[in-house]
C-alpha cells in the first residue's frame, strides 16, 4: 500500500488499493467505499480478465452458452438468433435493471462497485476487461449509478448490477460527477455483469466493518460499568478460560484483564461472591459475537475475491461451465449467526445498565438520581435502551429461512443473503444507541461514586474521553443528546479495545 496521497475531484485518498482478484479484504472495501483510498487495477488480475474475455467470445461464437447466445432463467432453452446477438445484451440489461424502493445510499453503492471490479479481475467473468476501468475510474470521481434498495433474493444482485450495466452503457442515471464514459456493451458482457451478489457482499462488509467495531467498544464500556459497581475479576481468570478454551470467550477475557488492570489469577473480592450474569457472563457472550464476525469475514473474503459467474469461463479449458456457484447460501448462514450473537452482547448491556441502576450494587440511590425527592435519574434509558434492543431482536430474524420459487419454477431455492445483509446493516443504528444508554449510566455512576480506574489502564483514557463530551449535570433532565454524543463516542473506544490486545 502507498502512503502518499492522491487528490481526487470529490475525495482525499490516503493510499492505494490494489484490485487484482485475490487479495481484497473487508478493510480495503470499507476504505474504497468511503473514498480513502484509490483503486489501481493491478496487473495479473487484468492479465485474467483480458484472457477471460477472449476466451468468452470465442466460446460463444462456436457453441451454446448461457445468457450469451441463449435467454436467461426459464428462457434459458430459447436460443438467440447470430443476427440479433449484438442487442440481446441491452435488452437483457435493461429487462433486469427493474430495482424498486429507496434508492441505495453513495456508500453502499460504491462499495458493490470495488467489489464488483475485483471479482471480474478474478478472471471467470469473461467480461470486457473496460469495464474494471469504468468502475475504478467511478470510485476516484465519486460517481455512482442510482440503484435502488430491493431487487435481489440471494441468487445474484439482478436488479442493482443491471442498473449499474445500463448506467456504464449510457442509459441509466448517475450521482455525482466524473461518471465514466459509456461502455459498447454487448451479449458477451450483460450476463457476465450481472451475474454476482457485489452489491450484497458490499453491504456485508460495511456493516461487518463497523458492528466489529462496536462489539469491541461495548467492552470498553462493560469494563466501566464493571469498576462502577465493584465488580470481580474472577470470571476473567485465564484459568476459566483455559479449562473452556474457545477462542473468542479467551481472547475476549484477556483484553478484559488487560483493560481493566487484572491478573491472570485474580484474588476473590471480600464482598460479593459473584456478580451478576452481565458481568460474570461477558466472555461467554461476547466470545461467540467476536467468533462470528470472524467466520463472516472469512467467508466474505472468499466471495469478493471469487470468480462466481455463471457460467464460469476458463480460458485454460476453453470452455464455460454452468453452475449454482452464484447461490450464498455461506454468506446468508454467516450473516444470520454474526447478528444472532450480536443481539445477545447488546441485550447482556442492557443488563449491566440495570445493575447500574440498582443501588445494592452502587450504593447510590435509584437510577443514579440526584439528591432531589423521587428524582427519576437514569430511569428512562432502561426503557430507551430496550426499545432500541426490540428492533435488534427483529432484524435478527433468519434470513436464510426464507423461500422463494422463481422463473416459472427453474430457479426454486433462495438464499436470501441480501436481506441477511441489508437486515445487518440496520442493526447498526439500534446497536449504538443500546451501548450508548449503558455508557451515559456507567459516566454518571462513576462521577457519583468518585472512582477513577488506576492511571495507565486502557479504560482511564476511555473514561476520561467519555467525561470530555458528556455533560456531567445529574439533576433530571432529557438524555437524549447525552446518549447520542455516547453512541458517536463508541469508535473511539474501539480504538482502546484495540489497543488492549498488545497488552
């Protein structure tokens, strides 16, 4: 990666990244998708696909492939006539470019376009090798085509990367400036275009991205809340861990040792014996969520990098296979299971805000109120916090228990991997509002107790950042700016929590 940088008209990039087919991760989408970084097409993966596409033609010009010199779905048997071949990809794209609903925000656009543009480097697409031209030379403008939010079921992005085909071939609209010159494309290039989930692996990598983030901030705050109410450090002990010693519940239990100053073996507290499941339980709930975004990283980082077309084209073997590879059924399963475990570590903050309610816990008085009579304090963050959790149970429904049969019956599973995407991005929101009610109780709690955790310790910055921005005003009043300035602060302590892990 360059560290120099390159003005754009619309952005500052603070580097390159290299699109070549096989090495682009999760970060590197995030960071095209946001304009930070510029996309430079590298060589080998440009080798494949100029290779790729030659061998398309030539296997289109001699046999029967689908999409290219047939129909598509239940017309999959209807072949398309030589003298109409030249057309057939226009009417292809614009019969599929039928997306409805809200129109997909810059950043979700762009990053389906990154990943798009790998995946033909990839060199399976037999795609015009222009085109991966046409969509780096989007993302260093800003550019993007419209494309609207519903349009898929899990069996590759039809609608959207339609939308995205008529826009490089000149009919379709784009937002913002720069947008590329048309592209002459033809039956050789729509299918080939179409057929990818980019768009839904795009979403799923931002939201990865930032849910990661927030699940290693909520630990930062669940170590204040734990100080906060004197809390043990026994269920931290490496030998816990090591007697049980899934991966994320240690690694979660070390950076919690590290975070709040604790040893590895820790001496029992004279008070309580145990605390309760918020605190006691975090490695065993916060563990599974960090496992999970893990496995969906993997998987993501096999499917932006995959040639997944159908059919594939191998210009080894001259040859184009037919296949189900498009279907993301791996990714629908990782999604599913990644927001599942989510919902888990947001509802253990709700319980640790309950604790912080508690005054056996604090030795304060109820809901950390003032001095007043029958102060209410922090009282309507519980039901705030709660709310916020109510649509974080919804959006983990399992998408991939979905059903579709499509295409007069040819097409008759679905994986519905979009939704699983599009439901994990919407978790964001509600996500950050739930750590953010424990993190306003955990300041306030803190402040009334006059506890400050030990110079040096990774949450003494994080508290001090906290006490920075937070209005320290107990008397009772709306907290809804305080809870909105706490879940802005969240990507800050993800940097704590990162920090932690040299500990």
């Amino acid at each position: 990666m360059s560290s120099h940088i390159v003005d754009g008209p619309l952005f500052t990039y603070g580097g390159l990244v290299v699109l070549d087919g096989a090495g682009l991760g999760v970060a590197d989408v995030v960071r095209l998708a946001d304009g930070t970084a510029r996309p430079v097409p590298g060589p080998e993966g440009l080798r494949r696909a100029e290779e790729a596409w030659d061998a398309a033609r030539r296997i289109a010009a001699t046999g029967r492939v689908y999409g290219r010199s047939t129909g598509v779905g239940a017309n999959r048997t209807e072949d398309v006539p030589t003298e109409a071949a030249a057309g057939h990809g226009l009417r292809l794209l614009r019969s599929h470019a039928g997306g409805i609903g809200d129109e997909l925000p810059a950043r979700q656009v762009r990053a389906m376009l990154a990943v798009r543009a790998n995946q033909i480097l990839a060199g399976g697409a037999g795609l015009r090798p222009s085109v991966v031209t046409a969509l780096c030379e989007a993302l260093e403008s800003g550019a993007y085509p419209v494309v609207n939010e519903f349009g898929s079921v899990g069996t590759g992005d039809l609608a959207g990367l339609a939308q995205l085909g008529l826009a490089l071939a000149g009919e379709h609209p784009w937002r913002g400036a720069g947008a590329p010159a048309p592209q002459p494309l033809d039956n050789n290039d729509a299918l080939a275009l179409i057929s990818s989930n980019a768009l839904t692996l795009g979403q799923a990598a931002l939201a990865l991205h930032e849910l990661r983030g927030l699940i290693e901030a909520t630990q930062v705050v669940a170590a204040l809340s734990l100080l906060a109410v004197d809390g043990s450090h026994e269920a931290y002990a490496a030998p816990v861990h090591a007697a049980r010693p899934h991966p994320g519940s240690v690694e979660t239990a070390r950076r919690m040792r590290v975070l709040i100053g604790a040893d590895d073996r820790p001496t029992p507290p004279l008070g309580r014996i145990q605390d309760p499941y918020g605190f006691r339980c975090l490695p065993q709930i916060h563990g599974p969520a960090h496992d999970a975004a893990d496995a969906l990283e993997r998987a993501l980082n096999v499917e932006i990098n995959a040639a997944a077309e159908n059919p594939l084209i191998s210009a080894e073997d001259l040859a184009a296979y037919h296949h189900g590879g498009f279907y993301q059924a791996q990714l629908a399963l990782a999604l599913d299971h990644f927001r599942l475990s989510l919902t888990q570590v947001a509802r253990l903050s709700t319980s640790r805000l309950s604790t912080l309610n508690e005054p056996a816990y604090t030795r304060l008085r109820p809901f950390l109120a003032d001095q007043e009579a029958a102060s209410s304090g922090v009282m309507i963050l519980e039901y705030a916090a709660s709310a916020a959790l109510g649509d974080l149970r919804a959006f983990s429904a399992p998408a991939s228990l979905g059903h579709a049969v499509l295409s007069r019956g040819v097409e008759e599973q679905a994986s519905f991997a979009s939704l699983a995407a599009r439901q994990t991005l919407r978790v964001c929101s509600a996500y950050r509002l739930v750590v953010g009610c424990e993190l306003v109780a955990a300041v306030r709690a803190l402040a009334q107790r006059d506890l400050r955790p030990e110079s040096g310790l990774p949450i003494a910055d994080a508290l001090s950042l906290a006490e920075s921005v937070l209005n320290p005003d107990p008397a009772d009043r709306p907290l809804t700016d305080d809870v909105r300035i706490a879940a802005g602060l969240l990507d800050r302590f993800t940097e704590v929590w990162r920090g932690a892990g040299a500990g």
